[in-house]
C-alpha cells in the first residue's frame, strides 16, 4: 500500500476542524476560549472532555487520553494511523496526495475501500430507484402510494431499489479496481465463502427497496432492505419482511443508531431523542416534522446505543410498537437507561398503532400534545406490570404483582436511582413507600440467598481512584507552555531570552519547551498549530495534557508581559541555585591550604549572587 504524503498528513492536521471532528461524537459547548463536552470513550455524567481549537488538540480527564484529529479518530473508532487519516480527510472534503502520485484504490485502506463500495452501491440502488426500465415506476408507485412517502423524502435519505437482475453491478465495482477481498467483506452479496469466481455472486437484497444505514458522520455503512412482490423465489432470505447487512468491519448493530446523523442536528438542545423501532417509522417521524427521530441497529437496544445517545442529551422519549413486543422491548432497555442516567418517558399512539401507521395519516400538528402525555419510566413500568383495576386488591396482592419490577430497577446499580425509581413506583402503585422498599430488601435478600456459595465470595471490581482534574501545575517548564500555549506571540521573545540550557529535560514538559523553543531559535517558527503538528506523537499527547490543565494566569494583554518575566525570572533563578551548590560543593572539596582556588571560587559565587538580580526580561512583541 502506497503511503501518505507527510506534507498531505501535515496539512490536513492544520485544517481540520477539531471542534466539529469532536462534535461529531459528543456535543460540544463553548466555555470561554475552549469548548467541553461528555467523554467520547466511556459514559458519564459531567462532562470531562475539552477540545482547545487553537492548538487543535483536545484531552479526556476522564481516561487521561489526548491529541490531535487523527488520534481522536484512531481512538474513537479504533483505526490505524493511515485509516484516521483518510477518515478525516474524508470527512472535511480534503483531497490526500500519496507518495506514488496516484489515487488508486491500492492505496487506501481496507477500511476505506469499504465505505468507497458502499457509497457507489447507494448511489447505484438510488438511481436505479428512479430510473430502472424494468421495476423504476412500479418501485416509485410501491414508494408513493402504498407507503405514502414523497419522493423528496426518499432523496433525502437515498432510498434505493436493488434490481432483481443484479448482473451489473459486481461487474462494475470490479472495473473501478476494487478487490475481490474488498468485495467479499462488504457482506453484500453471497457465495463469498463457497464460489471462488466473483462474477457469480449474488446481491443479498435482490428485488429490494434498500435503505441505507449510514454513521454519525453520515457514512453509508450498511443496508437494511424491505421484500417486495418481486423479490426473487430463489432469494434465500425470501420469508424475512427485512434483511439487512450482517456485521462487517464498517457495521456493528450493537453500535449503529440508525439516523443519528441526522437527528441530533435537527432536534433542538433542550429536546430529547425520540426512539422507534424500525428505520421505516425513523423515516416517518422525520418527514412530518419531529425531531431526533432514531432506531437502533439489531434486535435490542443496547448499552453501546445509549451512550451514544446520552453523548448528546440526558433525555430519551421511547416511542416502541404498542404490541406485546414493543412493550417487552421497551422493558428490557428501562434498566439500561436508567444505569445511563438517562431520563427516559414513554409514549404510545392511540389505537396501538406503531409510529409509521399512524402519521401516514396524520401530521404532527398535535406532536407537543402527544408528547407532552408521556409517562415516566417508572409510572409506564408499574402500569405495564400491574393490570388496570389492581388498585382495589389487597396490598399483599399489589406487592407481588410489583416484583416484576425489583429486577428491572436493581440494575439500575447506583442507590440514589434505586431509591427514586422505588419511590415513584410507589406513588404509581398506590403503595407506600416504607412498604416498597420493605418489599424491595426482602427481594434482595432472597435473590442474594439463591446465589451458589461461588458467587457469593467472589472479590468485588476496585473502586476506580478519583480524578483530579488540571492537576495542579509544578515545574516552570509547564508553566510556560501553558503560557505559549494560549499566546504564541510570546515564542519567539521567549527563545530569544532563556538559554535552551536551562531547560529541564528530566520530565516530557521539559522535553516539549526544548523542542517548542528550539524551532523558534532555529527560525522554524510559523505558528502554533504548525509547531505542533512536528511534533512527535508523545510529545504531540504532552502538548494536549498541558494546553488542557487549568491556567493560574490572566489572558489580559497587559498581564502577560509581567508573567512572561516571572517565568524567565523562576528559570534564572533555579540556574543560578543549580550552580551555586555546585560551587559550594567545589570550594567543600577544595584543601583549606589551597588559598588561592578557595578565593577564586568566592569571587564566582559573589559574582552569581549578583546575576541573581539580573534576570532575562522578554521583550514584549
């Protein structure tokens, strides 16, 4: 594989976005001259993660990572260094130039080829869509009338239609250079394990409306397809109503939101996002109006799916099936979200109708009203637990219909949300709530004496320590960095002024200001972003720590030449400390009878006792 042009690397890292690259994974807000948000790696509640649009790095207090673009990508979505670099190259339009001079497809990634293949494919399903001779009006008709959507929304979301004569399309990828290996790990055809010659392949969607799944970054990464009519006798998944792709290297269903791209740009801060079951109703909910519509990947709503969500707000309008499975999936997710911290509503349409059904027929006009009737998880759980007209059993009778419920919310894990969820069942149930929570220990106990011995003496998970964050700063080193870090108009006074040899090289502080100033005396100096893009990736990771630690200094104009003389003045000062125990060390092993070195060295260390006053002073820019 052909390599990167490092002056293509060099210059997409000085113009990529690290504030919309970051937004793209959690929300963003500004906060002064940084912008913070939820940590893209693990789930939280306080957001930990800061981004510093200047230097074009960013840091997680949360798990002590940090960098540029490329190592948020390679982190994120775990890619090589190469694949991070044409994930961002692709994300902000940026054309890389390879070593070679070419752009084949041998030099780009395997990962890149396989969102290349699926972009054509889409695009391919598309106009076939609206332009195949065969089953073109009859799949647009299928599309209008029957399943009531405009054809603007079908452009919208790139709606496609996979021929039943699939002959052209293998064929065709093959001619624009992709490999047969690219080729077989789309998960887009089958035959790939059995049948060696490419060509006799079949597409997995024959004679299907196709839609594509794309990523939060709005990348087609799969398919899900919808039988027809005409979808072939001879198709193997012929009985399934959907078939979608399986997972392949682009496309994990534990992890894929479908429409997320588009949902958390529409749906306003305060909103929440609005969960239903199927990519069809997400479609629905988004061509009349409402905001944040989504669905998840697979057959359950996993934890991956809510973290990603929780990312971008803390609340969650489910808005499942209103038969026996979306009530049972609706179930199943409560724990989850309730571990996640997410404050989760419940709504059902009238009629039972599933989302889809309902507002092909009605706009949302009554959308806030609807909405606004959802009930809280823990009053949609009791009254799906509990039958209508339980109220006038005897409490004994409730408590044992209720311990459906214990499970659920002792998955929650942490007390405080236990203890809410109890109280508010409670008040749903018409329980009090001493006696809930009696009821709620006794399940506890019980569950706890039914556990095997084993498990009972299983060693419990360590406490994570806590995090101090912007740990306190303790070598001048990084308090200059943090200085040049934020006005790098003082670079060039700086290298002018401190000896490089007064630099502490001991600690990665140190080592970063040498190489910082280093470039600056040798007149390689262009700017703060350029500087930090030569360096080495540790240092470049140094660099993000620091320019994210708290700064105890002002950003006024006329406080930063004084505090650029302090910092010289602390340098000067510890030089001189430095050599005046090595002189006090000299003269202790010099000879008493040997005078004159004795009062030579005196002078030396008369004549630095006087420098001590002299410090270096920056000379402002």
């Amino acid at each position: 594989m052909a390599r990167i042009s490092r002056r293509s690397i060099d210059e997409l890292r000085q113009r990529a976005d690290i504030v919309a690259l970051a937004g793209d994974y959690t929300q963003m807000k500004q906060r002064g001259r940084d912008w913070w948000g939820l940590s893209p790696f693990k789930s939280e509640k306080s957001p930990s993660f800061k981004v510093n649009p200047e230097t074009g790095l960013w840091y997680c207090f949360s798990t002590q990572q940090g960098g540029d673009a490329f190592k948020l990508v390679m982190n994120r979505e775990g890619l090589d260094f190469p694949e991070s670099i044409e994930r961002v190259a692709t994300r902000f339009g940026f054309k890389l130039e390879y070593e070679s001079g070419g752009d084949g497809k041998s030099e780009k990634s395997f990962r890149g080829q396989l969102l290349e293949i699926h972009e054509l494919v889409a695009d391919y399903w598309r106009r076939c869509f609206l332009e195949d001779p065969v089953h073109g009006e009859w799949i647009r008709e299928f599309w209008t009338q029957k399943r009531k959507f405009s054809l603007e929304i079908a452009d919208d979301f790139g709606i496609g239609f996979a021929p039943v004569d699939d002959s052209r399309l293998i064929p065709g990828l093959i001619k624009k250079g992709y490999t047969k290996e690219a080729l077989a790990q789309t998960g887009l055809f089958f035959g790939v394990d059995r049948v060696p010659d490419p060509l006799r392949w079949r597409c997995r969607f024959r004679g299907r409306l196709v839609i594509p799944i794309r990523d939060i970054q709005g990348r087609v990464i799969a398919f899900t397809a919808r039988t027809l009519d005409i979808t072939p006798q001879d198709d193997p998944s012929r009985e399934a109503k959907y078939v979608n792709s399986p997972e392949t290297e682009l496309f994990k269903k534990s992890r894929t939101v479908f429409n997320i791209d588009r949902a958390r740009m529409t749906r306003k801060e305060t909103e929440p996002f609005v969960l239903v079951e199927g990519q069809l109703d997400a479609i629905r909910c988004h061509s009349v109006g409402i905001p944040g519509a989504i669905a998840a990947q697979g057959t359950a709503v996993t934890e991956e799916h809510l973290q990603q969500l929780r990312r971008f707000t803390q609340r969650l309008l489910v808005f499942l099936d209103a038969d026996a499975a979306g009530q049972k999936a609706a179930l199943r997710l409560l724990p989850i979200g309730l571990r996640e911290g997410l404050d989760i509503r419940f709504l059902s349409l009238p009629g039972g109708k599933d989302p889809d059904e309902y507002f092909s027929t009605h706009d949302a006009a009554n959308w806030g009203e609807l909405a606004a009737g959802a009930r809280s998880a823990m009053q949609f759980c009791v009254q799906s637990l509990v039958p209508e007209g339980s109220a006038s059993l005897p409490l004994a009778r409730r408590l044992t219909l209720l311990e459906a419920i214990f499970p659920i919310v002792e998955q929650a894990g942490a007390e405080e949300v236990v203890r809410e969820a109890l109280n508010e069942a409670a008040r749903h149930a018409g329980i009090g709530i001493r006696e809930m929570h009696m009821a709620y220990e006794r399940h506890r106990a019980q569950t706890l004496a039914q556990r095997p011995a084993a498990q009972l003496g299983e060693p419990q998970e360590p406490a994570l320590p806590t995090l101090v964050k912007g740990g306190g700063l303790t070598t001048p080193e990084e308090d200059l960095i943090l200085l040049l870090l934020r006005h790098d108009s003082y670079f060039i006074p700086i290298a002018q002024s401190l000896p490089l040899e007064w630099i502490d090289q001991s600690g990665r502080g140190g080592q970063l200001l040498m190489t910082l100033l280093n470039e600056a005396v040798n007149g390689h100096f262009s700017g703060l972003r350029e500087a930090i893009n030569a360096l080495d990736d540790d240092l470049r990771s140094e660099a993000a720590r620091l320019s994210a630690e708290s700064y105890a200094g002002l950003d006024q104009e006329k406080d930063l030449h004084p505090r650029a003389n302090t910092l010289l003045k602390a340098f000067h000062s510890r030089h001189v400390q430095t050599l005046m125990r090595s002189l006090d060390s000299r003269i202790a092993s010099t000879p008493p009878e040997d005078v004159v070195r004795l009062n030579a060295l005196q002078s030396e260390k008369i004549a630095l006792r006087k420098s001590h006053a002299l410090p270096p002073t920056v000379i402002q820019p």
